[in-house]
C-alpha cells in the first residue's frame, strides 16, 4: 500500500491516471451525442490527452490553444484549397504546409503551433467533400474531450508538483554542499585544482540548478485555479523562497569558486602573514557548507540548539576568522589578499542569503 501511494506522487503516474481517466469518460460521453457525432468519438480522447497537463492552468491554456490552432489550420487548409483547384495537389499540399508553418510562429499558440499543420494537412486529406462538417465534428469532439481532460484535471488530485520541486531542490543543495566541502578539502591539502578540472562539477550544478528553476516555475503554475492551492500555500512558498536562496548562493558560490581557482590566495602574499591561511579559508568553506546542508531547525518541542543552529555558529565564527584574517593583514597590493576579501563578502552574503542566524526563536 505505501508503495501505491508513494507511485501515485510520481507526477508521471498522476498524469497517467488522469489522461486515462479523461479519455475513458470523454469516449463515453461522445457516444450519448447524436449519431453525426458519435460516428467520429474518437476524436474526444484525442482532446483529452491533449489537454491533461501537469497542471490545472497549462491544460487549461492547452485545451483553447490546440482548439484555435486546429481552426486556423482548417480555416487555412480550406482557403487554399479553393484557391488552388486548377494546380496540382502537390502544389497545393506544399503551399499549405508551408502557410502553416509560417502561422505557427504566432507565439499565442506555444506548444500547441504544430497542429496548425496536423490539421491542415488532415482537412485536405479527408475533409475537402464537407469543410463545415468536418470543422465541427473534429474540432467540436476534441473540444469536449479537452474540456473533460481539464475538469478531471482539476478534480482528480489536482497537482502541485511539489514533490518533483523537493526533490531537485535537495539534489541541488547536496551538490553545492559537495562542491563548497571538495573546495576545502583541496585548500587543506595545499593543493587547488586547475580551472578545467572545475568545469565538469560546474556543468553538473548547473544542470541540476536549471532543474531546480524549472520546478519551481512548475509549482508556481500549479497553484493556479487550483483548489488545492490553499491547503498547500506554505509548502508552495517553502519551496520558493529555499529554491531562490539557494539560486542565490550558488552565483556567490561561483564567484568564489572562480576567485580561489584563479588567485590561489592561500599560495600568494598572505602565506607571510600567516601560514594557516588556506586552513581558514577551507574552514569558511566547510562552515558554508554546513549551513547549506541543513535547510530546516528540527522539529519538537525543545528550545536548545539544534543543528542548524550548530551549523550556522560554526559558519559565523569561521567567517569571523576569515574576516579577522583580511583585516588584520598588512598587505593592502596583493592579489591574493583583493581575493581573499572578495572570498570573505562572498561567505557572508552568502550566509545572509540562507537566513543564518544563532538561534531558533521559535520551535513548531
């Protein structure tokens, strides 16, 4: 049973059910119409499928936008037609395509531009003897199936895609986490990797960045004309305001990245101030690290420090020990020492991104 229900927040699978469901009661409804109808049923599930999105708002917009397309081909496909009778069909065929294809660069039609074409190419081949006819039972069939997908759409446990948005969220803290910690490991052992050696690990945060982007503009769609919206709205904001944090922390994470490959503050002139300067460099690293690892304060009833908060002192105070580097340093015309500085904003903006602070004020 728990693993049913764990499938069923598979948003893949929830679309399955649905486009299912949708199809199945789109095809017997199209049935009960009169015979000129019911005879082209078929064309209901189309509609439905078509308009079963992985929200309520995107099968909404699906549903009007696939009709309108539909229309504008047949409407084209028809018009050319008649105009076209004394050439060869061959001609006609191309010009039509190619007048489609030029109307589905209306950018009102997103996603839904290419059946402009499908149903163009589909009214000349079978729908020349009756244009009316077929119109309406083409596009008045996939018409209802698509008003079926949408209501089902929004009855059948509407998503929210928050799982999905949880998910790429944790797998893009992990990564940065990853990143900040072999960072530090690499300062500790004296040692900094070239750029190039970096640029495998960048291609992958940002692909799982870009994943984590994506979900949450899912999730932000999701929550329109969505009944569930509201029971949801604290989780929905959770995920936007830890997605975009963690957005921001990452270009800072970056710069830094950037700044401590290139310059190698640890090897430069501050090395004569004092010889542990990759140490504590590598411990703001690690401190940053923590943070980003633990998002949330633990649940209960206790109000003594938890782990959070164990993490955001030992960031604070490795940061205060970066920072006392930079300032009590003599060399003001150093590479190495403009870097460090930069490193030293970077953490605590960085920090300042993530909500840091000592202590819990309140525990739910």
């Amino acid at each position: 049973m728990g693993w049913v229900v764990a499938r069923l927040q598979q948003p893949w699978v929830q679309r399955a059910v649905r486009a299912a469901l949708a199809a199945g009661l789109s095809w017997q409804v199209a049935l009960l119409l009169p015979g000129t109808l019911s005879d082209y049923a078929y064309y209901a599930p189309l509609g439905a499928v078509i308009a079963v999105s992985p929200t309520v708002a995107d099968s909404a917009s699906a549903a009007w936008r696939s009709l309108l397309a539909i229309l504008l081909g047949f409407a084209l496909a028809v018009a050319v037609y008649e105009l076209t009778r004394a050439v060869p069909n061959a001609l006609t065929i191309a010009l039509i395509v190619l007048l489609a294809i030029v109307v589905e660069q209306w950018r009102a039609l997103r996603e839904q531009a290419s059946w402009v074409s499908f149903a163009a190419v589909l009214m000349l081949t079978v729908g020349t003897a009756d244009p009316a006819d077929y119109a309406v039972r083409y596009a008045g069939l996939t018409f209802l199936g698509a008003a079926i997908g949408v209501l089902v759409t929004t009855v059948l446990f509407p998503p929210l895609q928050l799982t999905t948005a949880v998910q790429r969220i944790q797998a893009a803290r992990a990564l940065v986490a990853d990143h900040l910690a072999t960072m530090a490991a690499a300062l500790r052992s004296g040692r900094v990797p070239a750029p190039d050696e970096w640029d495998a690990r960048g291609t992958e945060l940002d692909r799982a960045l870009e994943r984590m982007r994506h979900a949450e503009l899912v999730v932000e769609r999701a929550r329109r004309a969505n009944p569930r919206a509201r029971k949801w709205h604290g989780t929905a904001a959770s995920i936007r305001e830890q997605s975009r944090a963690l957005d921001r922390v990452a270009v800072l994470i970056d710069d830094l990245t950037t700044l401590v490959v290139e310059f190698q503050p640890h090897r430069r002139g501050l090395d004569r101030v004092d010889d542990g300067t990759g140490w504590v460099l590598a411990d703001a690293l690690d401190g940053l690290a923590g943070v980003v690892r633990t998002p949330y304060h633990a649940t209960g009833t206790g109000t003594g420090p938890d782990a959070r908060d164990r993490a955001v002192d030992e960031a604070l105070a490795a940061a205060g020990r970066l920072t006392a580097l930079v300032r009590d340093s003599a060399i003001g015309d150093d590479q190495g020492f403009f870097a460090l500085g930069a490193v030293a904003v970077g953490l605590r903006r960085s920090l300042a991104a993530l909500d840091a602070h000592h202590h819990r004020q309140e525990v739910t």
